[in-house]
C-alpha cells in the first residue's frame, strides 16, 4: 500500500515549490500604476463633462453686430441690412461722432463702459439715441429719464401708444424702470414703471431697459424681432456703438503676450488649486495626537575636558606644561619597571634608564629632564623618544 | 477634526473643471460647498471618539535593549463603527512602534492592539496619549480625539555583566569550598562541630568539646558569612558624563555618544551585588549627590537583585556637585555595624579634594571602603597620540588627567580604601574581584 501512495505524493510535493520569480507581472505592474490611471482617467472625465455640460467656452459679445453667438446681435444687423438700413458698427466715440448726422441713429448697448467725458461728447450729437440696459449716466445721454428699479425680464405687453411697440405687440423686456420727464412715453410697464421711455424734447431718445429681446438668441420669440427691429430701424443710418473689442491678438501673430494666450478659466484654476493645496496642507498638518515631550539626559563625553585641555595646550603653545605632563607619565611608568622607589632623585632615574636602554646618559637626561622643546616639531620629538626610552626600558 | 486625502483630491480636480466652466467663480465657490457638504456628512456619520473605552494589559518590567508587548483594548460602545487609525503615543526613548495602527472596530464590539516598545533609554516610561481618527463613510473627513489611558513600564538596568556571574562565581565556590574546610585560615570563620572520621586533620579536634563527649569531634570552618556590603552610587554631575560605547548600540552602528557613568558603575553595582548576595552577604544600597536619591535595606536574599534592580531603574544623574559630607552622613546613620562601603563615583581631582577626602577619615575609620571609577577609555587613547603636534598636545593633557587620577588613587590607598579605577568593560569584573580578594583575605 505504502508503495502504491508513494509516487502519487512525490508530484505533489514538487508542484508545490515556492515561486521565486522577482520579475513584475501583468498583475503587479497594474496594481503598482492603477493609482495614477484612476486619477488620469478622472481628469479626463472631468474635463469631458464640464466642456460637454457647458457648451462651447467662447463667451460671446452681448448685442454686438458682428458676434454670430446666442448672446450676440448680428441676426439684427443682417435684417436691418436686408431692409436697406445702413448699419456702422463702431467701437470708439470718435468714429460715431464722424458719422454723425440728422438721419442716424445712435445705438449704446453698454453705457457702462462710457466715459462721462465720451457721453457728454454723445450727448451733444444729432442723431437720435436708443440706449440699452444696463444704463447709467442717463443724465447726461437721456436727460429727464431715470432708473427707477429693477424687474425681471419677460414677455410684457407694450400698453402704449408709441407705434413701434405697439404694432411689436408682447416683448421679452423687463431689466431697468425708468420715471419718463415730461413728454416722456413709457411703454412695457410694470408695477415698478415703464422698462422703454422715449422722450423727444431735442433728439429722440429712446432708453431700454434691457436688451435681451435684440440677441440672437432672443430674437425670434415674441413680438421680439418686430420691437428691435422698428426700434433700431427707425433710421436710415444706424451708428452702432459696441465696447471697444478687448485686444485678443491670435497665437503667433507676434503681438501676442503670455498673459494673452491665458485662457480667462486658468487663474480661477489656480484659485482651485489653492484652495486644494490648503486641504492637503490641513490634511497633512493635522497631527495625530499631541507632541510628546520627555526629560532628556545630558549628551555630553567625559572626554571633553580632556580634549578641551589639549586644544588649550595647542591654543597657547604650552609645550612646557606639555612636555613635563609627557615626562612625568613616562618616569611615573618607568620607576617601577627600573626597580626604583617612588621617590627617588633624577639623577637615580637617569642612570638607572640609561643603564637599562645602553643610551648615552647625557642624551637620557636630555631627554627625560633637559630643556623645553623650543618648538612643536620639538615637542612631538620628545614624545617620540619618551616612547623609545619606554620600549627600550621594557624589552632590553 | 481632520481632513483625508480625499478632500485634497477632490477640489484638485475641481480645478479641471474650473479650467473648462464658462462662470469659474461660482465653479469655485461650488466646489467649496460640495467639500464642506462632503465633510459635514463624513464628521456626522463617523464613528464617535469620545465613548470609546480602552484598557491595557501586558508587561510593566522590562531590562533595557530588551522590546517588550503592551496591549491596548479597545472598546466600542457606540451605535456606530469605528474605523480608521489609531496612535498610541508613548516618549521617544520607549522606542514604540508601530507609531500608527489601523482600527477597525464595529459598533460594540473590541479589538486588541498590541504595541511594541523597544526603550533605549532606562527609567520610567509613562503612556502619553491614545488618540483615535475615526473616518467617515465617505473617507473626506475623520473625527479626531485623545484618551488618557495611563500605564507606565519600567525599564531596569541591562545588567550586562551578568555574563561574568558564572566565573566569579566558580571563584567564589573556589574559595569557599563545595564543603566546610577543615582548615582554619583567614577569611573563614567557626562553622559547627561534627564527628571525627579517619582522614581529618587531627589539627582540628577541637580538644573541649572532645572532653565533653565520649567521641572525638573536630571544628569545622567556612568562609565568613553575613557581612554587609554597602553600594554607594554617586548621581552627581560625574555621574552623567559618557563613557565609552553603547553596548546596547554597538550591534547597530557606532557607539554614539556612549554610556554615562552611571549606568557603567549600576552594571558593576549589580554585578557586586549578585555575587555578594550568593556568597550570602548582605547588600544595601545607597544613590546620593546631595540628597538620598534611592536607598535599599537588602532584605531576603532571593529577590535582593530584582528589588536593587527595580531601585536602580528610575535613578538618573543630577547635575549638581556631589556633597560629600552628607553622602558619609548618610552612609553612617544607616550602616551602624562594620560594613564594606563599595563607593561608586569618578576619581575627579577636583571634585575630591573638595568633597571626598576632607570626610573619607570619619568612614574610613569605622568602615572599609572601595572606591570604584570608571575609566575614560577615550583617555588611555588620545595618550598614545604621536605623530602630529596636535596630538602630542592631546597626549599630554591626557597624560595630566592620568597623573591626576594616579596620584588621587594613591591618596586615597593612604587613608586605608581600596580603589578600582578600570574601563567600561572591566570594571564589573574587576570590582567583583577586589570584592572576593577582600574577601578571601578575610577583611570584610
């Protein structure tokens, strides 16, 4: 039976040898970089979803003819065009004022942006104006007009009598209210006050609340497109003021800065990454419990003083406080090895040496009592032959 | 309260969507509040801190160089798991480790944590702390919060010497004799009467007792017994000077800094003291600078050394003068009989002829006394220096500091003390030495 069971376990036993090999694996190289793959592949996704989430990034030039963007107005300009107004798109003071005329009319999407120095230049103009909210300095371009308040923007009945809104019918208009001086009309009323007010005393000027209805994105709903069109229309010309286009020269037109070529969401990123940098900081800083103290011993070799005195020795050049301490220890060793008492005189000592070693006496009794080395090599001389005279005293 | 990784990690990919949002700031400001949201739900459902209930087990004895397991259990009685880490702080010279454990521990459940102290240092080791991070669901934030779970382990000198204990030993058993000795000599004392039987000295009958009884019966005798040595442990500012090398460090790279004195002369002491407590002496010991700092009237003689042991542990050097005077005050009101006065201290010229020699007369003449120092081994070394000036110079200061100590060594043989000045390694064998030459010359 044992020889039957036998050969069955010896296979078994040799399968069952230990692996050895170091050499990564599929396994081993996935487990060691998932980490960063998981993070790669959130940055991405993260990425994706925002841009999917958000559109397009390219933010759009509110009520600007040229901008083809949901927030732009080029679809009013192209009808305007069509029904033979001619429309300028201008960008500085200067430019509207050279067109200037009794048959123009003067757009300000944004009186925002304008100096008071520029609005009291547009102030003295011909043409008539058609201010869009948001508006302020209306005392100077709108004399008479004031904002009363704000409301929401949405589809209002014009309620007047002004042809253009009334044949117009509902807009999409709110924003500003404004209290129309005498001979004002105010059109889309709120509780809070009409959001248009046209007042004809000098130039007609007409001011908007908000300009929502004259986007791209606006403007086909409602009685929208009728309104800005009858309002922007009135006039063969139509000098359209739009904020001077903040310089964006292309990459690579050589004009370009490297705070140009930011994008606008960069610096918020960094704020973002500050702000994770603070977590991490309060992550890492956050200590696990309290610091221990403890009472700790003197670190301190006894060997200091020792050290301390030889560097003093050095320091003044003591080689007469030096070679006696030499002198003294070799003659405290060699007093006993020379069968002499503790107390016996030099002369004794340097006799019995000199006899012990077969050196001339003189040159051990220079060496054991002459005089002070006159310099270091003398010194470390002398402690050469103390050590001769030992050895020599030991093993004759 | 702490924060994870995961917070950290969070608003930095937030960041990548900041990058790309059309408002950024508010892409900002909403990421903050999605980790606040987050951290406020962590901190809300993490397991509480403040009712968990621990207790400790496991050694409070341990011989320095030795590690030793101390358990921690912890209990939790709250509604919630625990889970998270755990650090069981203890000072830096217990040598804890790990420093941080995981915890996990379900809602009124317990785990055991076993921490491992390895001290480097001898003394008393206090637990500090036990602080508890307990993580939230979502592993952002952590609740944090400490415990006092006291237990102190003590950690008693190496005894390092006691490699020596057998061959001074077989000396003393030498010495003694496995059997009473027939022989009377010094060091020995009357031991009993017995029967003669052929083959003993007939110089042993004791004559009077043979008169009072029919049979011949011979005194026997023994090595003197029941003396009393003293050990005296200078902790003053000498006492802290190191010494030598680490012998606990020397596995492990360079010696450091070395030892102090004091704990070179406590392995020596401990070495004395097992041997004279064998030969069946009496031990008492004594650590004074200027006040008594530990004093141990030997009692039994089988746990004499874990009590010396156990005295010795907590004993550091002060660093302040050594008072002589009131160190023999001392000895003298607490050894009333004859006694062997083992002194422990560093054969420091000046430190002696201050306070040392003026009193050693009023000791010396009521008991024996051994002064025992550690040598500088760095000492014997820098005097062998040649070669260079600086070294000569070094040399010659050591040269001054042996000539010193010589000269105070011969001082001290002419008030009647036996001195053992030897270095780190040899002073425990050659203090038990001089301790069985006294004793064999019958001087205790």
């Amino acid at each position: 039976m044992a020889a039957v069971t036998a050969p069955e376990t010896a296979p078994a036993t040799e399968t069952r040898a230990e692996a050895t090999s170091t050499s990564p694996t599929a396994g081993s190289i996935w487990r060691g970089a998932r980490g960063g793959v998981v993070i790669g592949v959130l940055v991405v996704v993260v990425a994706v979803l925002t841009a999917l989430v958000t559109g397009t990034s390219t933010e759009g030039r509110r009520l600007d003819p040229a901008d083809a963007t949901l927030s732009g107005s080029k679809a009013l300009a192209e009808i305007l065009r069509q029904r033979g107004v001619r429309v300028e798109r201008v960008t500085t003071v200067d430019d509207a004022l050279r067109l200037d005329g009794p048959g123009a009319q003067l757009l300000v999407p944004n009186t925002v942006t304008l100096s008071s120095a520029d609005a009291a230049r547009l102030a003295r103009t011909r043409a008539d104006r058609l201010l869009v909210g948001p508006v302020i300095g209306l005392t100077t371009l709108a004399p008479g007009v004031a904002v009363r308040s704000q409301v929401a923007v949405r589809s209002r009945e014009p309620a007047c009598d002004l042809p253009a809104a009334a044949r117009a019918g509902s807009a999409h208009i709110g924003g500003a209210t404004f209290t129309a001086g005498a001979g004002g009309v105010g059109c889309y009323p709120s509780d809070e006050g009409p959001s248009l007010v046209r007042t004809t005393s000098g130039p007609t000027v007409t001011v908007l609340g908000n300009g929502a209805f004259m986007t791209n994105q606006r403007l086909p709903e409602d009685g929208n497109a009728a309104l800005a069109i009858n309002l922007a229309g009135a006039r063969p010309v139509l000098i359209w003021l739009v904020p001077p286009e903040r310089e964006r020269p292309a990459p690579g037109s050589g004009r370009a800065s490297a705070a140009d070529l930011i994008p606008a969401g960069v610096p918020w990123a960094v704020a973002q990454l500050v702000v994770a940098l603070l977590l991490v900081a309060f992550w890492r800083g956050r200590r696990l419990g309290p610091v221990v103290v403890e009472r700790l011993p003197v670190v301190v070799r006894a060997a200091e003083t020792v050290e301390g005195r030889g560097r003093l020795y050095r320091a003044r050049r003591a080689r007469d406080r030096a070679a006696a301490a030499l002198r003294a220890a070799s003659v405290a060793r060699l007093t006993p090895r020379l069968g002499l008492a503790a107390d016996a005189t030099p002369q004794e000592i340097v006799a019995a040496t000199a006899l012990r070693t077969g050196q001339d006496p003189r040159w051990v009794g220079s060496v054991m009592y002459g005089p002070v080395p006159s310099d270091d090599a003398g010194l470390v001389a002398l402690a050469g032959h103390l050590d001769t005279l030992e050895r020599q005293a030991r093993e004759p | 309260m702490a924060l994870t990784g995961r917070a950290g990690l969070i608003a930095a990919l937030g960041a990548v969507g900041v990058l790309f949002a059309p408002r950024p700031l508010y892409a900002v400001l909403g990421l903050l509040l999605l980790v606040g949201a987050l951290v406020a739900v962590d901190l809300l459902f993490a397991g509480g801190v403040r009712p968990l209930r621990f207790r400790r087990a496991g050694e409070r004895l341990v011989r320095l160089g030795e590690p030793v397991a101390v358990e921690l259990v912890v209990e939790n009685p709250g509604r919630r798991r625990v889970r998270g880490t755990l650090r069981d702080a203890w000072p830096p010279s217990a040598g804890a480790a790990p420093r941080h454990q995981r915890l996990d521990v379900p809602a009124g459940e317990r785990r055991r944590l076993v921490t491992t102290l390895t001290p480097t240092r001898r003394g008393d080791r206090e637990a500090v702390t036990v602080t508890v991070r307990s993580v939230g669901p979502l592993g952002v934030a952590a609740r944090q919060g400490s415990h006092s779970v006291p237990w102190s382990v003590r950690v008693l000198p190496p005894f390092l010497s006691r490699k020596h204990l057998p061959a001074k030993l077989s000396k003393l058993r030498e010495l003694e004799g496995q059997h009473p000795a027939l022989v009377r000599g010094q060091g020995t004392e009357f031991d009993s009467l017995r029967e003669y039987v052929v083959g003993d000295d007939v110089r042993s009958i004791d004559w009077r007792a043979t008169a009072r009884r029919a049979d011949v019966v011979v005194r026997t005798w023994r090595p003197e017994r029941d003396r009393r040595v003293l050990i005296v442990l200078d902790t003053g500012r000498t006492a802290a000077g190191r010494v030598g090398t680490s012998p606990l460090s020397r596995a492990s790279g360079p010696g450091g800094a070395g030892w102090p004195r004091l704990d070179w002369s406590m392995d020596a002491a401990l070495l004395l003291a097992a041997l004279a407590s064998r030969a069946g002496d009496r031990v008492d010991f004594l650590a004074h600078d200027r006040v008594v700092r530990a004093w141990m009237s030997g009692g039994s003689r089988t746990d004499s050394l874990s009590a010396l042991v156990n005295v010795m542990a907590p004993i550091e050097a002060e660093l302040v003068e050594a008072d002589s005077a009131s160190m023999v005050a001392a000895v003298l009101a607490r050894a009333r009989r004859r006694c062997l006065v083992v002194l422990l201290t560093d054969l420091n010229a000046a430190a002696m002829d201050e306070g040392l020699l003026p009193v050693l007369p009023q000791l010396a003449a009521r008991h024996l006394v051994l002064v025992a120092s550690v040598a500088d081994p760095r000492v014997a070394e820098m005097a062998a220096g040649r070669g260079t000036a600086e070294l000569v110079y070094d040399a010659a200061a050591a040269e001054h500091l042996r000539g010193e100590r010589a000269r105070l060594t011969a001082r001290l043989r002419r008030h009647g003390c036996e001195v053992v000045d030897a270095t780190p390694d040899d002073l425990a064998p050659a203090l038990a030495d001089a301790y069985l030459a006294l004793k064999a010359a019958g001087r205790l």
